[in-house]
C-alpha cells in the first residue's frame, strides 16, 4: 500500500509541475500535449514494482461494467468527433456569428448572445469542443470590434464548463461518475436539471459583476467575412446527433450502452459524411476531422485509471472513502471534487472518486459537480483549461495563471454553492 501511495503522490505532483512549467511541445510548428508522459510513467512503475499485476490491470480494463475505461473513451471518442466534424462544416462558426449580428453596437448583448449560445451548445455537445472552437473565433472578433475579448473568453470558458453538467454526455467525467452508481441519461438529468439551471444563472451574474465596466464600453462591430459553411454536411451532423442524443435518452429502456448507441452514430455520421464528401470532393473535411480526435486522452485516462486501481486494489482508499461517505456525503464530495480536480486534473477526480464513492448516488452527483466547476478554478482543473490557454497564448492574448485564477475564485465559489444547494433541493 505504501508504495502505491508515493508512486501515486509522485506523480500527481510530476504531472501538476507539468502543466504549470511546459504541458506542450512544439514539433514542426504544430503543438503536442505532453502531460500524458507521467502518468504512463507512473502506471509502468506500478506495473514494474507488482503493486498491480498485467491480470489485474486487464481484469479492470475488461470488466463488464458501465465504468469500463475502454467504453467510457468510445463514448467520449464517438461524441467528440461527432462534434468536430460539425464545427468543420461550419456549424459552430455560423452561429456564433448569429450571436454577432444581434448585438449589433452592444457588448452587453453580445455577452449576453455569446454566454446563451455557448451555454446551449454545451448542453448538447462537448464543453471541450465548444471552448476549442469559439476561442478563436472570439479572439479574431474582438481584434477587429477593438474591444477586450477577456470578458467574452472568460465567460465562454465558464458557460461551458457549468451547462456541461446538464446531461450525462456534457463531459467525460459526467460519464465516468454517473456509470459508477449505474445512473441513467433520464435519472441523471431529472436531478442535474435544477443544479444546473441555479449554477448558470449564479456564474452568468458572477461574470455581470466582474466585467461591468468592460462591457459597458461602446464597440464597433464589424464582420468582414462571412463565415465558411457546407449545408449537407451540416445537416448530416446535426441529424445524427440529434438521433445520438435522444437514442441515449431512452437507451437503458432500449437496454442498449450508451457507448454502443454513441459508436454507432459516429460511424453512421462519418460514413455518409464521407460518401457526400466523395462526390462533392470535399474529402478533407472529414479526413481534417479526423486528425482533430484527442488521441492523447487515451493513455491519459488508461494511465490514471490503472494508479486508481492499484490504490483500490492495496486499499490505500478506504480510509478516505470512509470519510466522505459519512454525514454530509454531498458538501464533502462536492467541496473535495472540487479542489481535487486542480490538483490532478477533473479526469483522474474523477476515475478517484468513482472509486471512493461507489454507488453512493448523492455523492456521485455532488462529485459531477466538482468535476465540472473545478475546472474554472484554475488551468490545471481540466484538460480544457490546459488546452485553452495555450490557444490563447498562439493568439497573443495574455491570461496569467494568477488571472485565470482570480476570475476563477470569484465565479466559482459562488456557483458551487448554489450547485451544492441544488442538489440538496432535489434529493
């Protein structure tokens, strides 16, 4: 059990000096994430010790449960791409730029457009995607309009990552904790619902608060370009999304996974894709979407699940375990997500407290929560963050980690509590 513990400690504070000092490398121009590397070391020094043996490891990987890593990434995989072969016909772009045409000469409108917008899409989508896809957009308007796009990037960082809690599929971790108490897309929405809605709505008056004066500034909006779009396409994905999405709404009634039910709209969407795309000779949209994929996720999550493992495994989680789970299960995880999710990242919070909470289905709520939320506390909360301030830094826009942080705190606390409270209201 010692072992595992200074393995784990290790790597974690290996991985968080990581991100802090350099969590990319640039090779020929083009960014690689490198904050995988230690948590694979990590996972191989387990592995090499026998604090986990290959059987053990293959036994969890393999298990036939709804918290199986392997589905668990197809789910994610299978949604994400869906997403990006969205956002490269043009979906995202068109209506962001809707959002822009009814602000008109306001920035208060265009918050409130841009935060609306955002929101919604997230609910539907993939908060990562929606960040990666609006921030340049954002970035390219308010160089042009003259105005501070801190505000509008902020506010969409947040949007995303609170409505994110709203369905089960918003975002990876909603994924991994609700399989671990075998919660449905149906039972996890009737409770998110309210959490959700108070959070939002707390975090949209936060962000009103703190950016007054910013956006109380005159603007002058300009769009010199109309934005690149592909109809078919665009119906293609939004068609199967559609489908995806209400198919997993009613899949543990169907009795189909809903990684099957996600597997088998991508494929659909990227094999007609693919034949429209053939005829149309647009074949790049669909091999560009492809590269897009977050491969680097796959030996990130395996990786950190099987430390997790090991630690159950020697039963180095029992004692904490035992304390959340006992009283006020629900402020305990949701507080204890919360922070650890900046201290390891919200995907490895989050294969953790599965771990630690069980089938403790108020827990679970309260650890989606901190999953979500802590990501906006600081860069190191999700690989969203991470990824977004280094797309930030590609656009000149400065952002220090004391700024993120500062906004973070502000917004963030605020919004737990009135998630917190949702959760008791509901339950």
């Amino acid at each position: 059990m010692i072992t595992a513990i200074i393995i784990a400690s290790l790597t974690c504070l290996a991985f968080i000096c990581n991100i802090l000092i350099k969590p990319s490398v640039i090779i020929k121009g083009k960014s690689y994430g490198i904050y995988w590397i230690f948590p694979l070391i990590g996972a191989g020094l387990l592995l090499l010790t026998k604090v986990i043996t290959p059987k053990q490891l293959v036994d969890g990987l393999t298990a036939d449960t709804d918290i199986n890593p392997i589905k668990i990434l197809v789910l994610f995989l299978s949604l994400t791409l869906m997403s990006v072969l969205l956002d490269s016909a043009g979906f995202f772009r068109i209506l962001a730029s809707k959002a822009l045409s009814v602000a008109k000469h306001s920035q208060w409108a265009l918050f409130i457009c841009l935060y609306l917008t955002v929101s919604v899409l997230t609910v539907f989508t993939s908060n990562d995607i929606i960040v990666l896809t609006f921030t340049p957009f954002i970035c390219y308007f308010a160089h042009n309009a003259k105005i501070d796009p801190i505000p509008y990037l902020v506010g969409e960082f947040i949007a995303a990552n609170t409505w994110s809690m709203a369905l089960v599929i918003g975002n990876p971790t909603n994924i991994y904790l609700a399989g671990t108490a075998g919660i449905n897309f149906g039972e996890y929405l009737t409770v998110m619902a309210l959490p959700t809605l108070l959070t939002g709505i707390t975090a949209f008056g936060a962000l009103c608060l703190i950016f007054r004066k910013k956006l109380s500034a005159p603007m002058v909006a300009e769009q010199n370009e109309k934005p690149e779009s592909d109809i078919p396409l665009m119906v293609i994905g939004v068609a199967h999304l559609g489908v995806c999405i209400l198919l997993m709404a009613v899949s543990s009634w169907l009795s189909i996974p809903m990684w099957i039910v996600s597997a088998v709209c991508f494929i659909s969407q990227y094999l007609c894709s693919f034949v429209y795309c053939l005829f149309s000779k647009k074949l790049m949209y669909v091999f560009e979407s492809l590269k897009r994929a977050p491969v680097i996720t796959v030996p990130f999550v395996l990786s950190m699940f099987t430390i997790v493992l090991a630690l159950v495994n020697t039963g180095a989680t029992e004692t904490v375990r035992a304390y959340l789970l006992e009283g006020e299960s629900v402020l305990k995880c949701g507080v204890s997500s919360f922070f650890a999710s900046n201290l390891i990242n919200n995907i490895p919070m989050s294969v953790l407290f599965s771990a630690l909470v069980g089938e403790d289905k108020a827990a679970v709520y309260a650890s989606v929560v901190g999953s979500n939320l802590g990501a906006f506390l600081t860069p190191v909360g999700a690989l969203a963050g991470i990824m977004w301030t280094g797309l930030l830094k590609n656009h000149g826009i400065k952002l220090s980690f004391a700024r993120f942080s500062y906004y973070g705190i502000l917004v963030s606390i605020p919004a737990l509590i009135a998630a917190i409270v949702g959760i008791y209201i509901v339950l």
